[in-house]
C-alpha cells in the first residue's frame, strides 16, 4: 500500500484502504465506466470518419465529402493553424497522403476502441492524432496549456493502459487469439 493512501490509517482501516487500492482497476463499476468511455471515444472517431468520408453535412457538406473528391485536412489545416507549427501544419493541408493517413488513424481508432480489440494501438494513433491536433493551434485559446485535445489523449492513454476492451467489448476473446499471443502489442 502507498504511503500516501495509508497515511492516517489505522488497523482496520488501513485494511479496507489497501483492498480498495488493490481493486480499484478491476472494480466492476470502474471496469464498465472505462468501457462507457471506451465506446463513447471509439463512437466519437468513428462519427468523424463516416462524416468526413461521406459528407453527412455535420462537420463535412456532402460536396466535401472525401468520396466526392473533398479533403478531411484541407480547411482545418489551411485555415486553423497558429503558433510555432503554422507552416508545417498549412504546408500539409491536402496532402492526399495526410488525407489517407488521416483517415486511416479515425477509422482505426474509431473500430479498435468500439470493438475493444487492438486497444494499445488504437490508443496510440488517438493520442497521437490528439496531441497532433492540440499543436494545430497553440497556445490554446482557453487556457495556456490544456484544452480537450490533451483530455482526450489523457482518456485515451488511460482506456489503452488499462486494456480496456475486455468489459462490453471483443478484447478478452481477441487477447486469446493465436496472433495476440504471439504478438503482444496487438491486445
């Protein structure tokens, strides 16, 4: 138990504090509120890729729609970037091939974190897109440090930690394939 949680406690309590420390991943209510999160980061990408593929006219007019020959980077890139990565970022700005891997990282994100399988990659690619989308316009307007993009890769990077498919989702039984086992990082 850390000396933190166990500092001021006594006896019995000390006991309850430590199985509380112990169990507090593997709770069943924490298990299902990081599933809840799991599904509701994983909707979230997938809405972006459908919309930005499609043109649904939410984020994306359907003249926009990347079938429709429209770029998923080109506004937001051209247009949002400020701080230090301005150029960088306008110099990418419908790039056919930041515009495949853009939407390659959505819909993979979007599958791995709403089925519960691949959940260290796809946690990976969301943080990386988060974080890149947070250096699209520094500082932030809100705050001089954090806005939802750093929330996002923090939630994100917590759902992948804790493998979090296994509850509502595929990842026990995808954990248990013949390839997972053999390959690790793909849990």
């Amino acid at each position: 138990m850390s000396a933190t949680i166990g500092a001021g406690l006594t006896g019995r309590s000390k006991v309850f504090a430590a199985r509380d420390e112990e169990h507090a991943v593997t709770s069943s209510a924490v298990a299902k509120g990081l599933a809840a999160m799991r599904i509701g980061f994983g909707l979230t990408f997938l809405w972006a890729f459908v919309d930005k593929l499609f043109g649904l006219g939410y984020a994306t007019p359907s003249e926009g729609a990347w079938i429709n020959g429209g770029s998923p980077t080109e506004g937001y890139l051209a247009n949002a970037p400020t701080g230090p990565f301005e150029g960088f970022y306008n110099a990418l700005a419908g790039q056919w091939w930041v515009d495949g891997l853009f939407m390659l990282g959505l819909l993979a994100v979007g599958v791995t974190l709403t089925l519960g399988i691949g959940i260290r990659l796809g946690a990976a690619v969301g943080v990386l897109l988060y974080v890149m989308m947070w250096t699209v316009a520094l500082p932030p307007a809100n705050n001089p440090v954090l806005d939802e993009h750093i929330l996002g890769a923090l939630g994100v990077l917590v759902i992948g930690l804790a493998l979090a498919g296994d509850t509502w989702g595929l990842g026990r039984w995808w954990g248990s394939t013949t390839l997972v086992q053999k390959y690790p990082v793909l849990k």
